[in-house]
C-alpha cells in the first residue's frame, strides 16, 4: 500500500523535449497489453491507472494501483514485453515517455540516472511492502491495516480512492471478504463507514 511518488513530468518533459507526449484515455481503455511490445514508461498526471495480471489459470491478480504523480511502467526499459495489462479506472492522462530516449537521456545525465535509480529502490521497497501486507492471513487485520495506510492522519475520515472491489484486488483478497472484514470491524467499534467515507476508531498499533 506505500505508493512510491514518479518521476516529475514536467522534469521529463525538459529533459526529453518533444518525445514526451500526453495520452488520454477513457474508463474502462486499455495504456498496454500483458505481451505487448515495450516501448516505453508512462507518470500518470491525473487519474487512476490499474496494472493487472493474467494467471494460468484465467484468474486477474491486480499488481498495482498508479495515481496522480506516480510512473509505472519502469522494468518495460529493460524487457521487451510487458508484463501485465495496464487499464484505466477513470478518466486519465498520461504522460508516454519513450524508453530508447530515456535510455539515452540518463546516459547523458547522470543526475537523472540517479533520480531514476532510487525510484526503482523505492519501487523495490514499496513491492516488499505489498508482498508483507498480503501475507497477514486474517482477512480483518489485513484489511484495517490497509485502511490506516490509506487514513491520511489520525482520527480523521476519509474516502475510499475507487470502489471497495478495487481496493479488494489490490490487498489479495475477494470482495466478498472485504465486506465480511469491514462488517466485523464496524461491529467491534473500530471503525465506522458510510458508503465509502470510513473513520477509524481504533487502530491496531494501540
């Protein structure tokens, strides 16, 4: 759930000139196919980006959620397919930003060759983390862990970014088990929701 901030787009655009081109997709339209050819990394500048896999057996595995100021996308430099799909959840823009120019363009800057660097690190970190929260097996603690992640400072409400199916896929887990870890939560006190506002009472770290 710890969402690692992109590389600025505006930073790219001055670094990469003409190459960087804004592309803006409708709910529901795909940015990439899992297996499509790789041809470069995307920052999303407003929206919401979904990264889905397709496992052997039909299932879709959500990989990662992207949005506002964050890129995705970053392995596809050095692959050449990519590895998931990639879909909008709403409205969205987002910045194309060739990989062969980037190549080119750290090659020329270290600086920017750093940047990029300790955004993957980052996006390393925030991976492990994800791989940590989905092997809590009580579906209750994983799910108010999650939601303190997403409470934006103590004590204070706030409102689920998508639907609750969303944010189901993106902790491993079946909406339907959402709903039964959100009703127990609500009926022992330790959070209250309407809709998707949610207000957390009691926190697990007490």
């Amino acid at each position: 759930m710890t969402r690692p901030m992109g590389l600025d787009p505006g930073e790219l655009r001055t670094a990469l000139g003409e190459a960087v081109k804004t592309r803006t997709l409708q709910a529901g339209e795909l940015l990439f196919r899992q297996g499509d050819p790789t041809y470069g990394i995307f920052s999303v500048e407003s929206g919401r980006l979904r990264m889905v896999r397709h496992t052997a057996s039909g299932n879709q595995v959500t990989v990662h959620v992207a949005r506002a100021g964050e890129s995705i996308a970053e392995p596809s430099m050095f692959s050449p397919a990519y590895h998931c799909d990639c879909v909008a959840d709403m409205r969205s823009d987002v910045a194309v930003i060739p990989k062969e120019a980037l190549i080119q363009a750290m090659a020329g800057d270290p600086d920017l060759a750093l940047r990029m660097m300790a955004r993957l690190a980052r996006l390393v970190q925030a991976l492990r983390g994800q791989i940590e929260h989905r092997n809590i097996r009580s579906a209750k603690d994983r799910v108010l862990r999650a939601l303190m992640l997403l409470e934006p400072s103590r004590g204070v409400g706030f409102e689920i970014d998508g639907t609750f199916k969303d944010l189901a896929s993106e902790i491993g887990l079946t909406h339907e088990a959402l709903y039964r870890a959100l009703h127990d939560l609500e009926a022992e006190g330790q959070i209250a929701s309407r809709g998707r506002a949610i207000t957390i009472h009691k926190r697990g770290d007490d």
